[in-house]
C-alpha cells in the first residue's frame, strides 16, 4: 500500500454532482426471449445427462411458445412504464421475502485491511483507531452528502448509477411477520438535513452521540476516541447490558414479533429503534482480538450477535488488539459500494501512516446518552434464544483466507488474460478436482450502467470450462490443447460477462417472467419446476457463490447459498491473489481449507499451463 496516495485525488471531484448523471442513465432493458433460454440451456448442459437435456429442452420450446412467450409480452408493457421493471421485485425475492436470519445468511463482512500495514495488531490501541477510523468513514460520508464523489465507470467508459452510495448510510433492514421493508433516512445537501449520529455497542449496552456537529463538521479522531473511551470505562465498571442487539440474529418473523412487543411495552423503545435505524452506522467495541485475516473474517461474519444491530446498512467492528472489520446488511447494496468505501478509508489511514496530524484540542462535547430498552420476560427469553441460535450458526460457519504469491494481476495481463476469467477457471478446475463433477456457479455481474440496475448472474460453470477442467486431469492430454481449451473456455467467459453486463444473461429475465405468473396467480411454469433449472443453480442453488471486488487490496465474504456450496470471494493485486473461502462445517463433503489449498495448486498449474502452451504456440 502506498502511503503517498491522496484519495480525494482518485475519488473526489468538483467538476459535476455524484447523482447529476441519474437521469440520464439507460431505463434496465428486457431481454430478448429467444437469447435468454438459449444462454438458460447453455447452463445446464454440464450438469444432466443427454436424456434430461432434452427433456429440459423440450420444456423450454413449450415454455418459449406457450406461458413463457405471453408472460414475456406482460414483462415488456411492465418495462415500458418504469426505469427499472426489476427493481423492487429484486429487493423483495432476493431479500425482503426471506424468513431467515440476515447473519450469516444475507450479511457479508471482512476485515479491514489496514491490518498489513498501518495497524497491524498492538495492545492498547483500540480506541485511538476506532477514532482514526470512524473519521474517515465519516470523511467518505461527507463527500456523499456533499456530492463530490466521482462517479463510477466501467470498462468503456460508461457513466455508473450511484443510488446505491444513497443506500449505504443511514439505512436499515425492518422486520416483517411476512416480508420485511428497508428504511432510508440519508439525505444529501441538496434533499436536506439527514442523521448526524453514530450507534455504539459494547457490552450488550447500546449509546448514540452525535459524530458531526450542528455545522457539518466531522468530530475529529480525538473527540470521537473521547466519546468511545467514556462508552467503554462506563461499561467496563457495569454489568452487562440488557444484549437487545441479538434479538437482529432471529429469523424474521420471530424479530417482528419481538420488535412489535417493544413498541408495545413503552413509547421510550420506538424513539430508542429509530435512533439505531437512523444512525449513520453502528460502531461495535469487540473484546476478541482476531490477529490474522482468517480470525477477522470469523469474527466478522459470525462473532458476537449482542454488540451488532444485523439489520444495518454498515456495521463497523473494532476489536480490543486494534484490528478492525465490518458486517453489513446486503439488502440495500452491493459489495462493491463498500469497497469503494473501504478503500477511500484504507488510503486516507495510510496517508498520515495511521496517526491523526490535526488538532489534539478536544471541545466540551454532550456525553454518549445510553438507550435503556423498556423490556418483558418474553423479550429476555428471545434474547437467549438468540444468542443460542446465532452461536450455532455462527460455529458452522467456516472461514478461511490465503493469499497467491506466486503471480497477480501484472502476470496475467503480461499474457493478454482477463485476471477474473483466470481465477474463475481456476475455481471450475478445483471443484472438479475435488467434486469429481461440474459445480454451478454464481458470478456477481455488475449491471449499474442502467437506472437503479444491481447485479444480473453470470453463470460460469460452462461446458467450455467444464471440458478444459477434465482435460487438466488427463495425463494423456498435451499441454498445448490442454492451454487451446483453456483460451476457449476464457473466451466463452467473456463473452458471458460482457453479456450478463447487459442483463443478457438468463437470471434476472426468468426471475421477472417466474415473479409475474406468481403475481397473477398462474401455476408455476414447469421450466422452474424442471430438476435441470436447481441443478444448474437456479433458485439460489449454486454451488459455487462468487465475486470479484476488484483490483485494491479490499474485499469481504459471504456465506455458502447451499449446504454443500462455498463462498468464494477475491480480489486481485499486482504480484498476488488473495481470496476467501467459506463452507458449512456441518457437511462433510466440502472444507474451506482443502478447496482453498486445491484452487493455490490449480492456479500453480495454470502458470506453468500458460508458459508452456505459449512457448508451444510461438514454435508453431
């Protein structure tokens, strides 16, 4: 990391609004019908027999001449009056819908990276970072209010939608008996006043103050270490709090309920909810001291359930050796927000080496105010049942990171290969190794080039990386058509993402038209019901939950979507790839530590493949 580095250079800017480009960014387009069943096919082809794949065929011709084609009439009229037909069906299938525990199940989180350089673990230097820390955070917030972060682009040069920077702040996920609901409270300057305050919880206690002043001033890194100490010596010379913050860790339904009996009990706990779910972001004082990558991811994703509020857009972690991490609600953004964020905060930090060089002055400032729920029997009930619940899950989870050293970025662009496309194949050719079989694979594909667009699915277990995994197995196969299958699976991949880009790829148009019947109250068209559509991944059934958070030295993890899936989440440097792998200790079949040895032995393989291949191909 670069300490010279100014990140308001990179990210800030006064030559035009973070959001002035809303407007004029690209309504989401419907894709064509006929293109999304063939790439639909095309991805389940590795995973069924001849037989099974024409019958899936066969199903497809029905679904495409009969319900299908009708429904995708309905989807293209839907689109015409709305800049983002998926939207909020996206929000609520994806997310809002679903009764189970956000942690670890929706969440994802990681350590933060100054753990290599800046702030590697040290005694005594908890509160000091937190402060150095929530001063950035606050700093990147500033520059949303104030829209003076650049706008995104993508490869080409495409203006990005930014709503979801609107999204990040200030924001929480609110329990439903049936659906759950998200509410933003951030406001830009122009929109007006917007939360000026930070949650803290520590000791199953929870305390807010305000971390901006009445003037828009950020409290400085002393004064915000100043207001955590007084949290932590109070709590420290008290007894346990009362752990409301665990009652986040319940499946939904049972959380609503709970949440309604706390409104219920006195009018003191509504004003105590909207302070949390209005805060800028809740900040946990953590007693563990995680010294490694792979104890920040454990504690991050899992960890203690009572000193984090689950359901927020941004929970930052500081542990007692000084590390630090984060947990955040997937509901309102995606990861790449938060990189973004990570990364602004991680160079600001490096900049001044870790150590505040402004004034050490510190203002009378109000005290933290504690928020002392009105609770019942049942309430405390629910709290150990949460706690209980969330530790079993929590100890099921597996987290292991590692990091590549052998080659990164510069060698993969060296050779003219797309370093993403190389890793993904690098994870196809480990699940074969270990599975024996082809594993479906999620891919997160970016598709903010258009109005509110998200992400569409781009469905990498192909038959091109499928053939090119076998024929690394077989000895008999020569290195040169061992590396000809390797450039053909490559460019099969590319060409998918370009596509899924578009939304041209097949989840999100089969997601609308499946929404749709539901909406009408039609039975479920068959292509859903088909075995081929979950043994391709469909219906959040990949085995493989993937994504690349780019080209900085921040990333995060998810948990697995399936009993027997992983979580592979990684990012890319120039002389290194590290990654993350997460499984399910419950099943027998899978282990982050075996899958992610196997994938560092692939990658070995495919540089000594790329060498020899391209020695081969110059001699011809």
């Amino acid at each position: 990391m670069d300490g010279n580095i100014d990140p308001d250079l990179i990210y800030s800017t006064t030559e035009e609004k973070t959001f002035s480009n809303q407007d004029k960014l690209p309504p989401l387009p419907v894709p064509d019908l006929s293109h999304t069943l063939d790439r639909y096919l095309d991805s389940v082809k590795p995973h069924v027999t001849p037989e099974q794949y024409r019958q899936t065929e066969f199903i497809v011709q029905q679904f495409a001449s009969g319900v299908g084609k009708e429904l995708h009439k309905e989807l293209l009229e839907k689109a015409k009056h709305s800049r983002n037909w998926l939207e909020k069906w996206w929000d609520s299938a994806a997310y809002l819908e679903g009764r189970y525990p956000v942690a670890p199940h929706v969440n994802f989180g990681g350590p933060g990276p100054y753990i290599h350089h800046v702030y590697p673990p040290q005694a005594g230097t908890q509160i000091y970072r937190a402060g150095m820390i929530m001063h950035s955070s606050l700093k990147f917030w500033q520059l949303v209010r104030k829209e003076k972060l650049r706008i995104d682009t993508d490869s080409r040069g495409n203006k990005m939608c930014m709503n979801q920077f609107l999204r990040a702040y200030s924001a929480c996920r609110i329990p439903g008996v049936h659906v759950d609901h998200l509410s933003f409270n951030f406001k830009t300057e122009l929109q007006g006043d917007t939360p000026r305050h930070a949650v803290v919880m520590y000791k199953e206690r929870i305390f807010t103050f305000d971390c901006v002043d009445e003037e828009s001033d950020i409290l400085t890194p002393p004064e915000i270490s100043q207001q955590l100490q007084k949290i932590k010596d109070f709590c420290k010379a008290h007894p346990q709090g009362q752990g409301v913050g665990a009652l986040t860790a319940l499946e939904r339904t049972p959380w609503a309920e709970m949440r309604s009996r706390l409104l219920a009990l006195h009018p003191e706990n509504f004003h105590y909810l909207r302070t949390i779910e209005t805060a800028i972001c809740v900040v946990s004082l953590d007693d563990a001291n995680p010294t490694n990558e792979i104890e920040l991811f454990q504690e991050s994703l899992g960890g203690t359930p009572t000193d984090k509020w689950f359901d927020k857009s941004l929970n930052l972690i500081f542990f007692e050796n000084g590390t630090a991490g984060s947990n955040c609600d997937h509901t309102p953004a995606d990861g790449m927000v938060y990189i973004v964020f990570k990364s602004y905060v991680e160079l600001l930090v490096s900049k001044t080496k870790g150590l505040w060089q402004g004034s050490t002055a510190k203002r009378d400032l109000p005290e933290p105010i504690q928020l002392i729920f009105h609770v019942d029997d049942v309430i405390r009930n629910n709290i150990i049942k949460a706690k209980i619940g969330h530790k079993q899950v929590s100890d099921n989870l597996q987290c292991y990171a590692k990091f590549y050293t052998k080659y990164g970025k510069t060698y993969l662009r060296r050779h003219k290969l797309h370093p993403d496309t190389h890793v993904q194949l690098a994870l196809q050719y480990a699940y074969y190794k270990i599975h024996k079989k082809p594993g479906p694979t999620y891919e997160t594909a970016t598709i903010r080039r258009f109005y509110n667009g998200r992400t569409e699915t781009m469905r990498s277990c192909t038959t091109d990386a499928f053939e090119w995994s076998k024929s690394m197995c077989d000895k008999n196969t020569s290195v040169q058509t061992k590396y000809n299958l390797y450039l053909k699976a490559s460019n099969k991949h590319n060409i998918l993402m370009s596509e899924a880009q578009e939304v041209k790829g097949c989840d999100r148009h089969l997601l609308g038209l499946y929404l749709l019947a539901r909406e009408q109250g039609l039975s479920v068209p068959q292509i859903f019901t088909d075995p081929a559509f979950s043994k391709s991944g469909g219906g959040g059934n990949f085995a493989l939950s993937t994504s690349f958070v780019g080209y900085t030295t921040v990333y995060g993890g998810v948990a697995p979507m399936i009993e027997d899936g992983y979580g592979c989440f990684y990012h890319m440097e120039p002389k290194q790839i590290a990654a993350v792998v997460t499984t399910w200790r419950s099943c027998k079949e899978t282990d982050s530590v075996v899958f992610m040895n196997e994938v560092h032995q692939c990658l070995t393989e495919m540089g000594e493949m790329i060498e020899n291949g391209q020695q081969t191909h110059a001699k011809l």
